[in-house]
C-alpha cells in the first residue's frame, strides 16, 4: 500500500504523432512494469492493445498504466489527441483517479 504523498499521476499530452504511446511505453519498459519494449509501428505497445489501434497504428481511446520508480507508484494516461480536446483529456484524468469536478469549474 502506497502512502498518498507516493502516488504519482501523470497525463501525456501531444498532438497526434507526437510519440505519447511511445513515450509511456518507454517509461513502463525502464521501471521494470514491462518486460519488453513494443512499438506502434509493429502494433506491439501494452498502451494500443484494441484491434482497431493496432490496425490503425493510433491510439483510439486512452490507456492507463502504472509502473514504480523512486518509491512511488506513478500512474499514466496516454490519451488519443486526434479528435480529444484538452477539456476531456483533464476530464478523464479526474475519472481515473476516481474525483470528479462538481461543476467542471475545476477541471
């Protein structure tokens, strides 16, 4: 169990292209959370897993993922930024960490 002063989280953003799922999949991989570093182009990353990003080669929906470094436990959100405003992107994060905005005046 993980003191909440430990818990890490953590949204990628870019535009489209710009090596998001690249990025996670290189931070999982050199935590250890990995045991093998997979590639958009092959359609091997743990991020894109739907049959449609892997077809694609984009990431249709976002992922989450964690991995531990330094004594914390950092959680990851690799959000697909085609269509996805900066609205929605912060959106999710809120859902992920299970806080939601009461008017979304917050987000």
């Amino acid at each position: 169990m993980y003191d909440v002063k430990q818990i890490r989280n953590t949204v990628i953003l870019g535009h489209g292209n710009s090596g998001k799922t690249t990025l996670a999949e290189a931070l999982l991989f050199t935590a250890g959370a990995i045991n093998r570093l997979g590639k958009v182009d092959d359609g091997t990353t743990s991020m894109d897993y739907e049959e449609e990003e892997i077809k694609r080669k984009i990431s249709i929906s976002t992922a989450c993922n964690h991995f531990i470094a330094y004594k914390n436990k950092t959680y990851t959100l690799d959000p697909e930024m085609l269509f996805v405003s900066v609205r929605d992107t912060i959106e999710e994060f809120y859902q992920e960490r299970g806080r939601f905005p009461k008017d979304n005046k917050e987000a």
